[in-house]
C-alpha cells in the first residue's frame, strides 16, 4: 500500500510539473495576444491578419443566421438569431448589423439595422444564444411578427445581412468598403 501511494505522489507531481512548463497562448482584457513562455517570459504576438483588414465586412462575418419561432409564456413571437465570427487578433465590443427578412417570392418583409453590443474574443467563432424578439401585438396588423412567423415556421426566411460598422476594444471603427461609382452613360 505503501508504495502505491509513493507511485500515486510521483505520477501528480510529474503531471503538474509537466503542465507547469508547457507554452501558453492568451488575450488580455483589451485583445492583445500574448504568448507565455515556459521559461517565465512572455511577449506580444503582432499578427499581420488584422493589418490586412481595413474593412468591417472582412473583420467579422455572419456564419449563420436564422428566423425561429421564439413564443414566450403569454405571447407569439419570432427571433432573429446571427452567429458572428471574428475574423481579427482584436476583440470586438460592438457590430452594426443591417438585416432585410426576404419571402419566398423574392419580397423584402422586414428590415432593420441592429446595433449589437456583442464581445467577439480574437478569431472567435460564436453561436449567440441571443436573438431579437417580435412579439405578435394582437390589436395591430402588420407588425414585425405578422409579416414573419408562417416564414419562421416554414424555414422559408432568406436573411440578408451586412456588416455596417466593427467598434473594437481599443476604439478602432472599421466601416464597409466604399461602393465603387459607375461611370456615367456615354450618348
């Protein structure tokens, strides 16, 4: 029994020390990179991934996105649903989102611009348990809900986005691309 226990002991310390010495890759609280060496040290990790993006589009896109019914306990209601991926070695602390719900038949049902206060870690790849809710109002017809909810119980819903602003941590905006002027009609 004794030796079991001395086996035991050896086998934890040697399984802790092991993990002790092994390089670390973090963020910190504003979205550097740092990487902890296993000598004690640490530096900054300079990725060129973000000096190439210039654009909000290119810094966070939309890898699903979704019309559910979201009803509640009293009223009906439907959820729009986006999953973000970031795209940088920043953290991001808000996306400016325009959405256009489109039917079946090609017709835009509803449009809006979310302005969503959403944290993105560096290259992070989110499923957002949250969504923006419609509830049906009863007494008015035509709201939001009115317009989506057979589309969201079909899985009928084209959901059209855009990238409309970045705001990340340490205060740099990033916009869409500029949208190239045609040039004028020649006579």
């Amino acid at each position: 029994m004794n030796k079991l226990l001395k086996i035991l002991i050896a086998l934890v310390v040697v399984i802790f020390s092991v993990s002790l010495f092994a390089e670390e890759i973090v963020t910190t609280k504003d979205g550097k990179t740092v990487l902890l060496k296993d000598n004690f040290t640490w530096e900054y990790l300079q990725s060129s991934k973000i000096t190439n993006i210039k654009y909000s589009e290119d810094a966070v896109s939309i890898w699903d996105k979704a019309l559910l019914r979201a009803d509640g306990e009293y009223n009906k209601a439907v959820g729009i649903f986006l999953h973000y991926q970031n795209n940088t070695d920043k953290k991001v602390v808000g996306i400016l989102v325009k959405i256009d719900v489109v039917n079946p038949f090609g017709k835009s049902v509803f449009s809006t611009t979310y302005e969503d206060e959403v944290i993105l870690k560096p290259n992070e790849k989110l499923q957002n348990d949250k969504y923006w809710v419609y509830e049906d109002i009863q007494f008015i017809n035509d709201d939001p809900y009115d317009r989506m909810w057979q589309m969201a119980d079909n899985g009928t819903a084209k959901i059209n986005t855009k990238i409309m602003k970045v705001i990340f941590a340490d205060g740099t905006i990033l916009t869409p691309k500029p949208v190239a002027s045609k040039p004028p009609v020649k006579k």
